[in-house]
C-alpha cells in the first residue's frame, strides 16, 4: 500500500516549535498582511491564518484596501510598516489589482521583512545558499521530504513547472548540499519535449504545473515518489466547486510507493512555514 | 565534419557593438578593479582586461592592495567606490585573502555597480527574470548559443556542475522564455547518480565541473552540442603547463555535430561581457 504523505503530522510539528520558541523567548512576533480588495479565496485564506496565528501566538493584523489605492499610497504604507519596530514580517496578498506594479511594490518591502521570500535580495540568498527568507510553497516541499526522511541525495528529482514562485526556487533548493539537497534535478515546463519520456525517469516528480489532473499514471515510474503542489478549483455537481491538484491522484495511487494529496497535503504546510518565517524575524529583531 | 564553435567572432561582435554605443553615446564608462596580492593569473587576467579596454574606450583602473589589507578597509574603500559617479563599475578581482569576507564584500558593492553580478539583488533578479547585471560566465554561454543560432527551446541541456558562478545562474537563464531560454534543463554534480546515462541523452551538454578530461566520449550522445566551460591547468612537457577543459576534446570531437575548444571559447566571451556590463552601468548612470 502506497504512503499517503499527508501535510497534517509536519504542519504540527512546525507549529510546536513555534510555539514553545515564543514561550521561551517570551516575543510577541507580529505579522502585517496587505490585502487589496475582496478575493473570497484570499479572504478566505487570511482569516485562517489569523486563526492560526491566534493559537501559537503570533499577532497578525490585515489591513485591507480598496482596488482604488494608487501605487504611490500602497508604497507609502509599506514604508511606514518598514519603520514600524513592533513590526515583524509583512506580507502582500494576492492577487493585486492590474494597475499596481507588484515588482516595485515587493523591492520597496525592507528585505527583513519580506515574509514571502520575493524581494530579489531573499530569492538572490537562496540561489546563493545564502541566509534569508525562502518562499513558502518550496519551502513547503523541504519540509514535507525532511519529515518523511525522503532520501534527495543521488536522485533523480523533476519538477515541471517553471515558475518563480515554485518550480525555479524549488530546483535551486533541492541542488543544495544539505539533507533535502543534493538531488539530481530537471525542470520541465511548457516547452518540454518529450515530457512523459522525463517524467518517467523521476524517482521523485513534482507537479507545479496550475492544471487539474496534468500528470497521469503513465507518466510516473513505479514505485516512484509523487509530490502535488497544484491547487485548482474545479466544478463540482454536489459543492459547487473543489479543489484537486496537478495529478491524476486517484489513478496514480496505486503505482507509487509514496503521493501527497490535495488537499491536505503541501498546501497545509505553506501557512506553517510562513508563520514560522515571522518567528524568524521576530528573533533577528530581538 | 563537426562545428568549432569558437568565441573569437562571437567576441568581436560584441566589441564591435560596445565600441559604437560608446562612440554614439559619447560616453566613458570606467570600470575599478579591487585586485588584493600578486596572483599571477590574475595579474595576467586584469592585464589584458586593461589592453580590451583601452582598445574599445572603457577606462579600466586596478587598485592593487597587498594581503593584510583588514576587511574593514576594503569596505570603506568599496563605499568610496560606490559614491564616486566617475566609477560606473566595479569588479573583485579573485582569489581574496582568506580572512576576508568575500559575502560581506560583495553584498556592501552598489547593486548598480557589481559588474560580476554576484550581489544577491542581482542573483535574485536573475532567477526572477528581471533587469539586472548578470555574472559572465553564463552569459557568456548565451551569447555563444544565440551567436550560432543554437536552437534551446524545448532542449534537453543537460549542465554539470551546481557552482553559484555557473552552474545554478546558466540553469536558471536558460529556463527564461527567450531564443536562449525554454530548454528542459538539468543539473548534474558529485552526487548524481548513473551520471553518464543522463549526460548521454542531452542534446547540448555543458560542463562546468573544473576537471580537466572529465567528460569523455562515452559520455556523450552522438550529433550533440557540447559547450566546455572548464578552464583547466595541466602540466606540459613542453611549456611546463597548458589550459585544458572540462571535455576531452581530442575524443569527443568526431561524435559531437558541435564543440567549443578551450582556449578559445567561452573564456574567450566572458571579458566581453563583462566590459559591456560596464557599458550598460555607464548608460544607466548618465
């Protein structure tokens, strides 16, 4: 029977170590979310965070705006939250009304407080092995392998998906020489011949492709590891609507030794990793 | 008969633009170089960068230090550097003395200055897909591909070696979506296993390991592109040591459909590049 690699026991962990690292270093980490807007599914997202952060003891305050904010009033605000000591992490929700420049907007972010891991200097430490704050989603798969004790070293991992949030961060971190590095690693995308002909040659595929059941069970090696980092809302006859990852899970199951679901799988340990991020910087600035 | 790809025409190209901006523009760029001891590879190095330079209208300065310079001399120096608007470049001359901080050194050069472009902003920029100076070595790769209308999309380019000066920025390039981007890219290093299995099915391999004769033929799939980033010292009956690559050339250069030789190829590019980086410093600033 294949390993469901659910993100629950490593989500808990993570928060564990937050929570007794605050109690025994006694800091009030506060985080500020800039939100734009009323996104049902960022909303949605927010107010969960704020619970969580509510339980291990990390303040996190929202501060929501109209999609008529001018770039000049959002960049002033992040200057201000800069300054601000008690003042922590900050972290700019998606989506953004078409008329701000996010790039601007990230590079105004004080790098020290770039809970996203998005400002050039944080992604630039991260190519480099350097110190600084890694982006969650990646992050996320780190953790999940780390907890797992997924071997990397040696093997040959594919990511498909090039994006600058997931797949190019992600192959950076996993060619680290660290417990979840030294892999073998190839990027694939949309570009890609041949996919299924790479894909099956992956002892570990990541899927971080943004579309509903892309990867199917003959694209997959047997006895291969599986991690879905897609989250994509599809309809539903019953709810309305649901989300399902990039694979093909109910049919790829079966021929892999390991596979994390979704949801429940990568997608639960992003929060934690982000909030620990907070904690992170809560101690720097003690 | 297989193709030499050499960097002399890719070179004289480049030159050839820079020398007309610089004309047009009626500009002087000028580039500094920290050069800390007398290592003669160095020495030589910068040498021929200040003879490119006078030939193409870059005025090329070397501040040489003796090695007890402390490393807070070396950052006030760097400050200097950073505030005087006649410096539109500046370059760290390795190797450094090993009780200086070379991180600290490069994060303290004006991002707008690193014409190595290893600060982190620029590292970060790199993979983001954003304005930045890129570091010469991979560049020069680029500007080699796109030179010989080398087509990369959808490729298999398989890299190996993960070094912060090659091997991760070049796979990170060479996933852009542009003429020398959209390959399926892989990297490969000292824990990969069954290493020639995969180097045997990339259609261009690039080795940037720096062992000499590391790749032999046997390693490569026939008819494929071969780039040899490797510079590599060899002792010489004759002339008591010679430059070699990473590729077994001798070998390699009837199965391949192209190679680059060492001397004579990528190192060839990567001072071209570097000055015109100088250019572009120089039009930013003005």
């Amino acid at each position: 029977m294949p390993d469901k690699l659910t993100g629950k026991p490593v989500t808990k962990e993570i928060y564990a170590k937050i929570r007794s690292k605050i109690e025994d270093l006694k800091l009030t980490p506060k985080l500020v979310i800039i939100m734009i807007g009323e996104d049902p599914a960022a909303q949605y997202y927010v107010q969960n965070l704020e619970k969580r952060g509510l339980k291990i003891g990390i303040i996190i305050e929202t501060k929501t705006y109209g999609t008529d904010i001018t770039q000049t009033e959002i960049l002033n605000q992040i200057d201000d939250l800069n300054q601000d000591d008690s003042v922590h992490g900050i972290m700019i929700q998606k989506p953004l009304p078409s008329h701000l420049d996010e790039s601007e907007i990230v590079m105004k972010l004080s790098p020290e407080k770039d809970m996203d891991g998005f400002h050039p200097i944080n992604m630039g430490n991260l190519i480099l092995g350097k110190e600084g704050f890694l982006p969650s989603t990646p992050t996320a798969v780190l953790e999940l392998l780390d907890f797992y004790n997924i071997e990397t070293s040696g093997k040959n991992i594919v990511i498909i998906g090039r994006s600058n949030i997931v797949g190019k961060p992600l192959a950076n971190l996993l060619l680290r020489k660290n417990k979840t590095g030294n892999a073998t690693v190839t990027v694939c995308h949309s570009k890609t011949e041949n996919l299924s002909e790479i894909t099956r040659k992956a002892d570990i595929l990541i899927a971080a492709i943004g579309k509903a059941f892309f990867v199917t069970a003959d694209m997959i090696k047997s006895d291969s590891i599986v991690i879905d980092v897609g989250v994509n809302q599809i309809d539903d006859p019953e709810k309305g609507h649901r989300y399902v990852g990039d694979v093909d899970y109910e049919n790829c199951f079966h021929k892999v030794s390991a596979i994390t679901p979704v949801p429940g799988g990568i997608g639960t340990i992003t929060t934690a990793v982000l909030l620990r991020n907070v904690l992170s910087a809560a101690q720097k600035a003690n």
